[in-house]
C-alpha cells in the first residue's frame, strides 16, 4: 500500500469515522455500543495494517500495535470527568516516557526509527549504517529528536487534558456524553494533530540532515540527488582507503545540499 493512501485511510478512519459515529450512530445504534465502535474502529484498522497489510514487525509497528491495544482496552474503563480526560491522554503520556525517557539512554528509540526507515537490505550496508549512526554528531541529534517528540507529545497531552476536562462534562453513557467527545475529538484530531506531525517532520529532518552531512557531494548540480545507500557505500570506501577505524569529516558538502537531501528524505519517510 501507498504511504499517501495509507496517510488517507489513517485520517479516515482514525479520526474521520469515531466523530460521525458519536455524531450519527448513537441515536440508532444506543449510546454505550456507538461509543465503543468510535473507539475501536481506529484500534481495528491499526491492526488490521500491522497484521494482515504491512505484517511489518520492528519498533515502529510494535510501537503503534501496544498503543492501539492500551486505547482499545482503554475503552472498556467506562469514566466521565476528570479520569476521562486522564484516559483520553493516556497515549501521549506514553509517547512521552517512550521518546523523552530514551533520549537520556545510550540509544534513543530515534536510532531505531532511522534504522528501520532507511531498511537497510544486506549485512554491509547494516553495518555501514551502524557506523554513521553511531558518529558523535549523529548520535546528539538522534537524542535531539527524541527530546522535540517527547517534548510535543507532553504539551499536546496537557492540552489534550484541559479540552477533554472542560468540553466534557456529561455524565458517562449519555447521548451528551457522546457528542462532547465527539466535538472535542474533532478539534484535537486536528489542533493536536498538526504540530505533532510537523514535530515529527522536523525530527527526521534532523536526524536525516545529520547523516547526510557526513555522506560525500554527488557529482550532479541538483541539491536533492544523491541515493543514500549509494553515498554511504563511498563513504565507506573512502573511510576503508584512509583509516578503516576512523570516521570521516566531509567538508565539501554544502549547507544547502545536505538540507535539501534532509527534507527530501524525511518527506519520502510521510509519503509526500
């Protein structure tokens, strides 16, 4: 599947279809078994990606497996209030633990995004790509990215909070119940939404950027060319002809290049 048609189907029936369900199902459907398939049709089609579409297993899709099981199974602890608000943050505290928690580890999670987002295919270019990953400068930037989406996930969790504490305040299974977390779940799956995914954006940008200024100048004039693997195979030979213990300071890269080849590589990683 298409990362765009897949970006699609997440915005449908991760956030499209909860609301219209509260908004349109509760009346016929009842008001308990609407909210919970608002709940879990967002829990289903995660799965339903991760086990029979992609069937892709690494950190990532572990990741996004275990969070769309806490919410499905968060589902069924029936609260109003202020435990609600609690429990409708829950997935952000945990985005905050996961990526603030490991920056502060020798390996943040970042370098494992960037590991299985790049999917290196062969024993040599795993290795080639553990050694860039383990320069100092990547490995601070790596940290970094993990501190931006940490640090996101904790202001859009707190916020998160206080909309879900002020918006709803009706009683559990209730139509009003209901339609308040459904106009609160359309004003987050968009206000909390888009800083999240421009954080994202801006941390693989980062850690791509880090990379590719110690990856060799193509020969061509265009700022964004240059395969990653093909870059990083020079570098290496270039590494083995000098010193094969020693990492390897690029000077010849320009700015504007490596920025360029950064934003090309990360917006590849959402599909654009």
């Amino acid at each position: 599947m298409k990362k765009s048609l897949k970006l699609i189907l997440d915005i449908l029936l991760g956030a499209v279809a909860p609301v219209v369900i509260l908004k349109y199902g509760t009346a016929p459907l009842g008001t308990l078994p609407a909210y919970l398939l608002a709940a879990l049709v967002p829990v289903a089609w995660v799965l339903l990606d991760l086990l029979v579409i992609t069937r892709h297993f690494n950190f990532i899709s572990s990741y996004t497996g275990l969070s769309a099981i806490m919410r499905g199974a968060l589902a069924f602890w029936y609260v109003s209030g202020a435990l609600f608000a609690l429990k409708d943050s829950a997935s952000y505290a945990v985005a905050v633990l996961v990526f603030g928690g490991s920056a502060f580890l020798a390996r943040p999670v970042t370098r494992g995004i960037a590991f299985q987002g790049l999917g290196p295919d062969t024993p040599e270019r795993e290795r080639a790509l553990d050694r860039i990953l383990d320069e100092p400068s990547v490995r601070v930037t790596l940290r970094d990215a993990a501190l931006i989406i940490g640090a996101t996930n904790l202001l859009a969790g707190v916020a998160n909070y206080i909309i879900n504490y002020r918006i709803v305040v009706a009683p559990f299974n209730t139509p009003a119940f209901n339609d308040q977390v459904a106009n609160v779940n359309a004003i987050t799956r968009v206000v909390l939404a888009l800083p999240d995914m421009l954080a994202v954006f801006w941390a693989f940008s980062l850690m791509y950027k880090a990379m590719y200024a110690l990856l060799p100048a193509d020969d061509g004039t265009d700022a964004t060319a240059g395969d990653f693997w093909e870059l990083l195979a020079v570098r290496e030979k270039t590494i083995a002809s000098v010193n094969p213990t020693a990492g390897m300071e690029l000077t010849d890269v320009s700015e504007a290049s490596v920025h360029a080849r950064a934003n090309r590589q990360a917006r590849e990683e959402f599909g654009m």
